[in-house]
C-alpha cells in the first residue's frame, strides 16, 4: 500500500498504476483503445476498479452518429454508464475503510445546490456531471473517479454483472414510480430490450397483476416469454386491449407509442422511457377527453438501495440479461445492434 499525493489530496492506493487502458469515441463509428493516466480521486472522491460495465442503447446512439440530441461529441470521449467495480483508492474525507468495497457505480453526480437538488430531484439537476454525456468521460476503462456516496456498496450475492446492471434496473425503478403502477395493476410495455424486461419485472413486483410486453421480434418475445414477464405480443398480429392503466413505451418507436395511448382506459397513464425521435405527433384529442396523464421519465433519483435490495434478494435476475461478454479492443463489436444479443457486458480488465 502506498500514498499517492496530488493537488491538495492525499490517496491511499493499492496496486494501483499509472496509466491504464480505455476505448475511446474519436467521433460516429470510430473507437480506438488508448492508454490514459489513471486518475486520482479527489477530496470525497473513490478511485474504482472497473470489473463490468453494461452497454446501453444511449453508447449504441453515440457510436452511430456522434450525438443524441443537443449532445454532441466534439472530442474523443469514453462511453459507458452502467460500471461497477471495487475500490482501491480514496481521497481526503473518505473513510479509508473503503478500500477493498466492491460497488455499483450510479453514474450522474449532481450539483447538490440547485432547486432540484434540494428537492430530492438531483436527476434535473441542469450541472450534473454525467459519465458518458460530452464531455463528460465514461467507464470503459480500467479505472474511474467518482463521489464517494455514488458509489453504492454491494453484497457478494450480487456478482458484478448485476452490479452494473443496476443502472438500468433503476431507470425502470424510476420508470414505474412515474407510471404509478401498484397492486392490481394492469400495465402494457412496448420494447423487449433490458429496459422493457427491467420495466415489466419491477411492476410486476410492484404489485401489477396483469403485465403484457409487445415488441415486434420474435425472438425478443421468446427471451421475454422465458425471463417471466407475463405475456407477449406481437403489435403487428395482435389488437392490445384497451383497458390499460399504465401504459410504458421502452421503444421510443412513434407507432408504438400510438398503439399503447389507444389502448389506456380513460384515468390512465402513459410514460414515455425509450429514446425515440424528437418529435413525432400524439392523439392529443382522445387523450384530453379521456383524461390520460402523460410523462417523460430523464434518468433516476434515489433509486439505488432498492435496486441493490431486489438485487440481493433474487427477485430480480439481473445475470439472466447478459448475453455475452467483451474486452475494451472490441468495444465496437459490443455497440453493433444484434437483435440476438440482449445484454453486453464489457469487461476492462480482461
């Protein structure tokens, strides 16, 4: 063990290095791995091991066309927003004793001042510091710094896979809170990627009694069918009932969105996940005299001592998502859509 001094912080390190592997986006379609000084964990700041970090559709967006949005990559950057990892460094103000902590990393910090801070919303927060949003870095790499109350410890009944995919776990926790589904509930989900699957299992837990998933692949439904989400349509084949009370698009397709609005009674709801497009046009008519409630839902906020609860306890199978396995060199092989693939998980350090 050794100690580490930088600009007015002091580290205890262990077996750390100095530099370390990362891919990194030059720009849409282009990845290369560099090697790039680890960095030191300032004051309330961990220096994290990456063991696994998840791909998501929002890394897929920036590898095919270098923005989502207003944000755009201007300058190489690392993607990657679902890691987990152990703790081998600590800044000033942190609890040595950390050293060693296997944890899930929730990978926005917000600027704990603002309005929305205040108000237990941090994920509105207009400054936070978001991995994997220009041009803020992400996680495909061998090493992160992040605060250390971000850093969410985890049991060893949650293997590192799992740990990392409580990020997407809590978007969906986040999701059905927005959605209001409880006990009883009977909730439509459009899109059976992780999110969807995510979305259907926790309202399932919530108390939904009647859960039915469409996405448009068949053997995306069969995957569903066989991680226990209740039923599966295909919106093509099928006409959805119309006597939902929640409906939850994870597909961000407008004539899935279209399809879910028709089929939600008069009082229900509507919560749009997915990254669709920027616009596209709603039944605001039939919305307004049926009196559905419409929401968008932008990432989590305190989500993750449930997430790692329903982790732990197996109610949620978070490994059964992950389909395979990379190193950063293939990176770009992990953000090439593959309808066979539901979960990817990159691992740094093999």
């Amino acid at each position: 063990m050794s100690t580490r001094r930088t600009a007015g912080t002091v580290a205890t390190v262990t077996d750390v290095p100095e530099s370390m592997r990362c891919s990194v986006l030059r720009g849409a379609g282009e990845l290369e791995v560099r090697e790039r000084a680890v960095p030191s964990p300032a004051h309330g700041e961990v220096l994290v091991r990456i063991s696994a970090v998840g791909t998501c559709g929002s890394d897929v967006h920036y590898y095919r066309h270098g923005r989502i949005g207003k944000y755009v990559v201007r300058e190489p950057m690392v993607l990657g927003h679902e890691p987990a990892g152990r703790i081998v460094a600590v800044g000033e103000g942190v609890d040595p004793s950390r050293t060693g902590q296997r944890v899930s990393l929730e990978p926005g910090v917000p600027c704990r001042r603002c309005r929305w801070c205040h108000e237990g919303r941090y994920n509105l927060c207009p400054d936070i510091v978001f991995f994997a949003t220009p041009p803020v870095d992400g996680a495909f790499a061998e090493y992160v710094a992040i605060a250390d109350d971000f850093a969410h410890p985890v049991p060893d009944s949650v293997s590192d896979d799992a740990a990392a995919l409580l990020e997407p776990l809590s978007v969906a926790l986040w999701a059905n809170a927005k959605a209001g589904t409880g006990l009883g509930s009977h909730v439509l989900v459009a899109g059976a990627g992780p999110i969807g699957l995510l979305v259907a299992r926790v309202a399932q837990v919530r108390g939904a009694t009647r859960v039915v998933i469409s996405d448009p692949d068949a053997g995306r439904r069969r995957f569903a069918a066989g991680y226990g989400v209740g039923e599966t349509v295909d919106p093509g084949a099928t006409t959805l009932d119309r006597e939902v009370d929640a409906f939850l698009d994870c597909s961000g397709a407008p004539p899935a969105v279209t399809a879910g609005i028709a089929a939600v009674r008069p009082g229900g709801s509507v919560t749009l996940v997915g990254m669709g497009a920027d616009e596209m046009t709603l039944p605001v008519s039939a919305m307004q005299s049926r009196e559905i409630s419409l929401t968008g839902t932008f990432r989590y906020a305190n989500t993750w001592p449930a997430a790692v609860a329903l982790a732990a306890s197996g109610e949620i199978e978070l490994d059964r998502l992950v389909t395979s396995h990379v190193g950063l060199d293939d990176v770009g092989t992990a953000l090439s859509p593959d309808p066979a693939q539901v979960k990817v998980v990159v691992t740094p350090g093999a």
